[in-house]
C-alpha cells in the first residue's frame, strides 16, 4: 500500500522567512522574520512537507556565489533543527535575463518565478499532495507561480508569519486544524492572486 501523501507548505525565502533588505547571500545579512520559526516548527510537528522556493539573481548579477547561496541555506537548516523545526530542501534559481555573466543568462527560465518550475519540482520531489499544498511568498510572481503550480498561494506582507498563517488556514479548509498555531490573526492576510510583477 502507497503512504499516503502529505502536504507540502512552499515558502519564498526573502521578505518571508527573512528581512528583504536587499539580496541577501550571507548569513551575516540574514535576520529571521518575527513567527518564522514558530512557523517551521508548527509545520514541522504536523508533518508537512516544508520546501524554499527562492529567486537569488545576485547570483547572475554577480552579488554573491552558488557556494555562498548553499552555505547560507544550510545555516537556516540549522537554525531550525535548534528549535525542533526542518527544512526538507531548499530550490533556488540564480538566472536572470539581464546577467552579465553568460552562465546565468537566460530570458524566461522555466524555474524563474513566476514560472511553477521550481514548484513543481518541489512538489514532485517530495510526492506531495498538491490540492493541500499551499505557497506563501511577498510578491505577486510568488502567487502568480503558486498559481501556475496548481497550489492554493498567498501573499504575505508583514507582521508575525505565524500569526499570518493561522489566518490562512482558517480559511481554507478544517483539515488544516492539525497545525498548532497561535490564535489567528487577520492581519496582513491576502488571498489568490493572478499576475505577477518583477522578481528579484
């Protein structure tokens, strides 16, 4: 008999798990968003699937490297085995139209949000089930790919990620419930959107 098939929470890294201040390729730069944490280890403790799905064009427009990107993952893996949290993988697309570099030259990368590839990808890799699964990212291409993936997405925008979830899931379906989270928090709580706009 096939295990049954858990969801996957689909997190953009930049202005969700952290502060977006502005192509963050090290961990001196990385500062927790409030909740984030709090948010892995709900999650974690309802055995979900948990994947960052990030755009890092200061790879292509030379900021940082490859290397730095999967140091820095690495580190937030292990801030949140600290706090009984997991990150099952991290997916990470460096190209960009405008690189200067020819490696990382690409016009429409298919894993580039707001295409789903990174999505899908991710969503294959852990043999999720999609109809649960949700993505949550700050700009309308995260929500755009979510789209495109098949998954329920939402905006964030501020405050404590935590709570911001909790009034997610409260809308969405009951079988979510499982997640402890905080009491939930209307604030900052933004449903599907269509469309996208310039992904860093």
């Amino acid at each position: 008999m096939a295990a049954e098939q858990r969801p996957a929470l689909l997190l953009d890294r930049d202005g969700v798990l952290n502060a977006d201040t502005g192509y963050v390729g090290r961990y001196d730069d990385f500062r927790w968003i409030p909740g984030a944490l709090e948010t892995l280890t709900a999650f974690t403790q309802a055995n979900w699937h948990i994947c960052v799905v990030t755009n890092q064009s200061g790879v292509a427009r030379g900021y940082y490297t490859e290397a730095d990107v999967d140091s820095l993952h690495d580190q937030i893996a292990r801030d949140a085995v600290l706090v009984g949290a997991r990150i099952d993988c991290f997916y990470y697309c460096p190209y960009h139209p405008e690189s200067l570099t020819a490696r990382y030259r690409c016009a429409d990368h298919p894993e580039r949000k707001p295409n789903p590839g990174m999505l899908l990808r991710a969503l294959r890799d852990c043999n999720a089930d999609v109809l649960r699964s949700i993505m949550v990212g700050n700009k309308l291409s995260d929500i755009e790919a979510g789209r495109r993936a098949g998954v329920a997405a939402f905006r964030y925008t501020s405050g404590r990620l935590d709570l911001f979830l909790a009034g997610v899931l409260a809308r969405v379906a009951c079988s979510f419930s499982h997640v402890n989270l905080p009491a939930k928090s209307t604030d900052g709580y933004c449903p599907f959107y269509e469309g996208s706009n310039n992904a860093q």
